[in-house]
C-alpha cells in the first residue's frame, strides 16, 4: 500500500553489465578497509540482492558454518511524514522465502573483522546507537535509505581511483556473481537457487550471454576429444 510504483519507462530493466573476475578483484582491493567496502564486498561474494544484504542481521549469520539466512529486506518506503522516503526493513525477501546461502572463507574471515570495527562505532555512539542488529546499518544503527546507498557506489565508481574499471551499477555486483559462477561451471541450478530465482529456467533467460559462450566452449572441448588421435 506504501509503495510507489515505477512508471513503464524507468521499470525497464536496464542492460546488464558485468566484470570480470580480475576487475571485480581490482575494486575489493582498492575498498578494502572502507566502510561502505565490506558491504560492496559482501554483495560481490554473495549475489544476494541490495535489500537482502542491507536487511541482513547478525542472527541471520553463522559464521562457524559459514552461512547467511535471508530473512528480511531493506526498502524504500515513504516516511510518515509523507514527504521524502527512507531505507525501512521488512520481512521476507523479494522472492517471498527466506533462504539460506554458503559462504567463502575469505567473506566469513571479512566479516568478523566487519563485526570488531561496528562494535567499536556502537561503543563510541554509546546511546545514540539504534540497534536493529544489522550487519550493514548506518554509523547511528539506522537501516540504509537504499537508492541513496547505490547512489553511493555510482559516485565512487565515478572518482579517479576506478577511472580503469567499466563503469557499472551496484546491482550488476550481483549479475557479475551470476556471470563468474555459471562461467566457473557452476551447475545453473546451484546459481539459481543461491539467487533466489523460482527457477533455473529465470537463471537460464537472464545469462543467455554466459549460455551462449558455455555452449561455443563445450563444442571445442568435445570437438578436440574426438580429433585427439588426429583423425579426420
């Protein structure tokens, strides 16, 4: 009922654009030790989506197994004011269920370190601390207004540090999850449900780009496996 739509054109998605694993690795090597860098990093790791990862708490992380429960969502919602919106959290997640993911050492060993440096700003702000237990709040607790967040990253992205990257969205750090995985020979069903798609059929449609270069690599493979002995 809080929502507001998007007009035809703006819901359009836009074209997709993706790095490549030595690009992707070049941007979490200069953010890393930045504020907004774990999160950025936390999203390129994943694949989960910004919401998901903004609404993330530490509950929802076990850290020991390594794995992260998507519970609940960060979305912009008009304030009560009526004027303006702000980042507010809601439970479920855009495919409706929650879901649980695998997680990479070097993210589990990132975000324990994440973890020391927010209790450290907790303790500094001491009452003025809004706690919701997130993972990636504001420095006060608040839950991030979400397109200001992304706007965020198309700043950065726009400074002379990454002058050498393409230029991307924040959402394409989890199309380019998608790509390097399917890319990797992830089985697309694994890709599909890390996601969050209601099928692999979804997975499949949205990276026919990568199926295409899959399907050019398995001709080649299975061509030289037959003209090995050198027959014609």
């Amino acid at each position: 009922d809080q929502a507001t739509p998007p007009s035809a054109k703006s819901a359009r998605a836009p074209e997709m654009q993706t790095w490549t694993a030595s690009e992707l690795a070049t941007f979490l090597a200069r953010t890393e030790g930045d504020r907004y860098g774990y999160v950025w990093a936390f999203l390129a790791t994943s694949g989960c989506r910004r919401g998901e990862a903004l609404g993330l708490r530490w509950t929802d992380l076990d850290l020991i197994a390594g794995s992260a429960a998507f519970r609940q969502q960060v979305i912009p919602l008009p304030k009560e004011s009526g004027v303006g919106r702000e980042g507010r959290i809601v439970p479920g997640t855009k495919g409706g269920e929650a879901r649980v993911i695998q997680l990479d050492r070097r993210t589990v060993a990132m975000l324990r370190t994440w973890r020391r440096l927010q209790a450290a700003e907790r303790l500094a702000l001491g009452g003025g601390y809004e706690d919701n237990g997130l993972v990636f709040p504001r420095v006060d607790g608040r839950p991030y207004h979400p397109e200001a967040f992304s706007k965020t990253f198309d700043r950065r992205l726009r400074t002379k540090a990454f002058a050498d990257l393409p230029t991307i969205r924040l959402h394409d750090l989890r199309h380019t999850w998608a790509t390097l995985a399917l890319e990797a020979g992830v089985d697309v069903a694994v890709v599909s449900k890390r996601l969050g798609h209601s099928s692999p059929v979804i997975t499949w449609g949205t990276y026919q780009h990568v199926r295409h270069g899959m399907q050019t690599d398995a001709a080649e493979r299975v061509a030289a496996s037959i003209f090995a002995d050198g027959s014609r």
